[in-house]
C-alpha cells in the first residue's frame, strides 16, 4: 500500500467501539469488575470446594451457572485488554492492562480450578446419574467434554502452581512476539508487515523481489530473538505434554478440537497425497507468466486477466453483505450489522498487529473483528472469512458461554464457507476468457494457502516439535532447513525456494499462540467443498440445515453436528472428495 492511504479506502473511520465493554482505561467499572471476578472466585472456592462429589443435579448445575457467570465478566475484561492493546502494541498502559487482566485470570482461575479437578475425579456410574437430571442437561455435552482431558490432569496443588504461573507462560511470551511483530519497521521506508506482504502480489516482479527481500532482511535481524522465542514455547510444550502425559505433540489440540487422532492422520494424509495438484498449477502459472524458472515471491503474482486494482471499504462492505444476503437473508442481516455498529476495525496502522482475527467476547454482546484492509480483492476474501467467524459466534452465542465455544474445525468451516458464497458471486459478474480465468486462479491460490500450505506448516510444526525433544534446541539455520523441506514437499520443482524464504516461519503467530492448530484451515476448507455442493443440490433446504449448525455452535462434538450431513470425517474418501473438487477448479484453468 505505496500510494494507496486510508483515507483512499474509506477505512480511516472504520475502528471498532470499544465502548460496548468499557469506556475506557479510567473507566471505574473495569476495578469493579476486577473486584467482583475475585470476590466471586473466592466465595465459590469457599462453599463448593472439596463437595462436589456430594452435589446433587441441582445444585450442579446452579454451581456451573455461577462458574460461567463468572467467566463471562471475566471474558468481557480479557476481550477489552486484548482488543485496546492490539491495535497499539507499542502503548505501555495498554501492555499494563492486559498484563494485569492475565495475572487475574490466573487468580480466579487458581481458585476455580478444584471443580474441574473434582468434577474430573467422580466415577463414571456418579457422572452418568448427574448428567441423567433434567437440570443439568444444557451444560451435559460441556461436562463431559471436560472429563476427556481427565487422565492428563496433575494433582490440586500442581494444577493450582500452573495457574499461577500462567501469566509469566506461553501468554507473556506471544505477548512478546506480538509486540515485536507489531513494532517491527520494513524497508527503507519503515513499512509495517501488512504493507509489505500486500508487495507480493503486484504485477511487476521487481516489487515481490524487493517486499521479499525487505521482510528477511528484518526477521533475519530479529532472528536471534524469534528463534529464541519459538524454542522457548516448544519446551513449554514439551515439558506440558510429559507431565500430562499426552502421547504425542498433536494430541492435546486434537482433544480441544474434540477429534480422534485417526481423524486428523486421515486428513493429513489425504493432503499431503495431491501435492501434485499444487505442483500442476505452479507450472502451469509459470507457464502463463512467461517466465523461466518461478521463485518463492512470484507465488501471488498476478496473471494475465487479473484486473487488480482497489477495492474501497463501502464496495467491500457491498460485495459482503450481498453475498451473505443471497444465502440467507439472517445471515446478511447480521454481517450488516457489524459494518453499521462499528464492529469492526480496518485500517492499517503504526503498532497494530499484523493479520485479522474475530474475537468472540460474550453471548450478552457481539464478537469484534480486527483487519488490516489494503483494498485488494484478497482482503475482501479475508473480511468475509472473518465476519463468516463473526456471525458464527452471535449465532452460537445462543446456547450460552460455555456452549458457545465451538471447536476450532467447524469455527473454520463458518469462515471458510463464507469466503466461498463471496467468491462465487465475484465469479458470475465476470465474462469469459482470461479475466475468469486469473480470478479462479486467485481463489486456487487461496486454496492451497488454506489446504496444502497450512498442512504443510502441520509437518513443519511435527519435526520442530519433535527435534526440540529429541535433540534440543534448535538454531534459526535448524528451523529454516525444516522449513525448506517441508515446503519444498509441496512445491516439489514447481518453484524455486530461495534461500532468503528459510526464515519466513518465524512471523507466523499460529505456532506460538496454539500449537498444531493450523490443520484446522484445511479441515474447514475440505469440508467446505462438500458442504457447498449440497447447497447448490438441495438450495433452500440446505441453507436451513447450515445455519442451524451454526447456532448449534459447540453444544456438541463435530461427528454429532455434521451428523444430519452423513458425513464421515474418518473415511479417506471424504477428504478426497474435496481434493477432487480442487482439482477439478484446477482442470478448468488448465483446459483454458
């Protein structure tokens, strides 16, 4: 974004209103409910530790009602510190309050700790009467979701240091990675990261060269440092994986995201299979640019066809919300809703993170959603992934805090959906020939950044993890050579990697903030696939179907809500089907 200002866009006053949470650092309430959190954490700790076991359904379930009010007044300070220190990573009250908000959840959470631990320790045939009572059926799926991480819990005092120790953990340290990332200055010019990676898909090679070239130059600078910090939080894990007893470095996400392990090899493996088709369509794309050899910055090189240009936020905001209401009339409703309340921040500044996210705050109000918008037809992509989060998360909030919390799988698939009812209507204003053409290409490369790329950082992760406990900690030459290997895995001799692309794994938060997670893009996106080509067999039908499994949010296991689809996450074929439907996008360009 050289030229192109905010102003340009339309974004300049495009900042979320925070004010729904607080009015601000002074504002008096946020000591309140400080206050109130604490005082609340302490009362439960005093008249339900230690009985549990003598609870009857009632009284069960009165004591989860009161947890989770608990954890929604603390949701919503959490929500506010995050949010206010995201877009000024650089602002020291800003740092202080979050920093301060941690170290109370990790009072309240050392207090609370003793119902897991208890509920955790009932026997079976005690649970399965309780669950049984009319009383506790809302929170059933949430109860027993908490007894699967059972034979991984430590004992009360041990459960109750890590708590205490929670703040100067994983958190302080991506803490750190974020406001280093956020403070980082690319270039002669002193450009954020947004703006630079923005570089990598300008027409003319020269630029990529010089973006790509910019953003090692500065993550080789801060290298010692990075490394420093990825091999740090790989220990952490380590160390947490063998004191709980998890079998392997995947496993622990795997239970979050309430999934066999089965599962998981299955998808990867799938992927992992039709590299080909990643490789197919480099070759081709060089072949289309004219070019001898393609290199690591041309992956997003326009092609032939690819009308660019700037896509202002109202025209973003149209696009959106049309697409969305072509689907569903509620659905369009709702991401109207986010663009009108301010619910959303835009524009690209000094000290804001990098990337886009939606933040799910509390059921009694509304998630916010962070972009970092340069009016590229891909950021009209990533505003409908994240409002696709967005109206996932009001509609789940129906079932209240704790039923809301969808595993991290179907959270992508809301996104990822989303991403695709916006593509397909951009592809039926376009005519034929190469403008169709370069337009299919660029949701093929959002593909495969989404499928084959995030599994592939699925495999770095793998051997990183499994080198830190296998042989120690690992140099930043150590990270860039798993990093080249496992890329170059699906590039094959499709592109070249330069030896400049060896350290790109380290700007990639997904790593530091929730180990194996990435898997769950490409989860989403193949089911995605399948998904969408219901819609358009069943139409109206389906459209029902899919919002109810939204608002169903995570008040079930992913094989109970997909179940209505007859889907089978275990069967190979699934996956292939969906491999298969990229493939055919891929059949398509190639035919011309």
């Amino acid at each position: 974004m050289n030229s192109v200002t905010k102003q340009d866009l339309g974004t300049g006053e495009v900042i979320w209103a925070l004010e729904d949470l607080y009015q601000g650092l002074d504002d008096p309430a946020i000591g309140r409910d400080k206050e109130w959190c604490l005082a609340t954490a302490q009362a439960l700790a005093e008249q339900y530790r230690g009985r549990v076991a003598q609870l009857s359904g009632d009284q069960l379930a009165g004591l989860v009602a009161e947890l989770e009010r608990l954890d929604c007044r603390l949701s919503r300070l959490e929500t506010y510190a995050y949010l206010n220190f995201t877009t000024q990573t650089g602002d020291a009250p800003a740092s202080a309050l979050l920093q301060e908000i941690e170290e109370l959840a990790s009072s309240v959470g050392q207090l609370t700790v003793f119902f897991r631990l208890e509920w955790n320790t009932l026997d079976k045939l005690a649970v399965t009467s309780l669950l049984a009572e009319p009383a506790v059926a809302s929170y059933a799926h949430y109860l027993e979701a908490l007894r699967r991480f059972a034979p991984h819990q430590l004992s009360g005092a041990e459960e109750e240091l890590l708590q205490q120790l929670a703040p100067v953990g994983r958190s302080a340290w991506n803490l750190l990675f974020d406001k280093l990332m956020g403070r980082l200055q690319f270039g002669e010019t002193g450009r954020t990261e947004e703006e630079v990676l923005n570089d990598l898909y300008s027409p003319r090679r020269e630029v990529r060269r010089q973006a790509a070239g910019e953003m090692t130059l500065e993550l080789e600078k801060n290298s010692h440092l990075l490394s420093h910090v990825f091999n740090t939080l790989a220990a952490e894990k380590m160390i947490s994986d063998r004191v709980r007893r998890y079998p392997g470095w995947s496993s622990e996400i795997n239970l979050a995201n309430e999934l066999e392990d089965r599962t998981v090899d299955t998808l990867i493996e799938a992927v992992t299979a039709r590299y080909d088709i990643v490789q197919r369509y480099y070759r081709l794309k060089r072949e289309l640019l004219g070019y001898e050899q393609l290199f690591d910055y041309d992956r997003y090189a326009p092609l032939p066809g690819d009308q660019g240009g700037v896509v202002g936020w109202q025209s973003c905001r149209q696009m959106v919300v049309a697409a969305f209401s072509d689907f569903s009339p509620e659905m369009g409703g709702i991401a109207e809703q986010f663009f009108s309340s301010r619910w959303i921040h835009a524009p690209i500044m000094e000290g804001k993170r990098g990337g886009a996210f939606a933040h799910p705050c509390i059921p009694e109000l509304h998630p916010y959603v962070m972009v970092n918008y340069t009016g590229s037809i891909r950021d009209v992509s990533t505003v409908a992934h994240e409002l696709g989060h967005g109206v996932h998360q009001l509609l789940a909030g129906k079932q209240g805090h704790y039923n809301s919390d969808t595993p991290l799988v179907l959270a992508e698939t809301a996104s990822v959906f989303a991403e695709f009812l916006v593509f397909n209507a951009q592809l039926e204003l376009l005519g034929s020939g190469q403008e169709r053409r370069a337009f299919i290409c660029q949701k093929l490369e959002s593909i495969f950044a989404t499928v084959f790329r995030q599994v592939a950082m699925n495999r770095f992760e793998e051997q990183m993890h499994t080198r830190r406990r296998e042989r120690g900690e690992l140099s930043p030459q150590e990270f860039a050579a798993i990093w080249q290997q496992t890329q170059e895995a699906m590039f094959g001799d499709s592109l070249i990697l330069t030896q400049d692309y060896g350290c790109w794994w380290s700007y990639i938060p997904h790593f530091l903030s929730t180990p194996g997670y990435v898997y769950s893009y490409a989860f989403g996106e193949l089911l995605v696939l399948a998904l969408y080509a219901r819609y358009q067999q069943e139409g109206d039908r389906f459209v029902e179907q899919y919002l109810s499994l939204l608002s169903a949010g995570g008040s079930r296991s992913p094989y109970e809500l997909l179940a209505p689809f007859d889907i089978d996450l275990n069967a190979p074929s699934f996956w292939q089907a969906g491999l298969g439907i990229i493939e055919s996008l891929l059949s398509r360009v190639e035919a011309g």
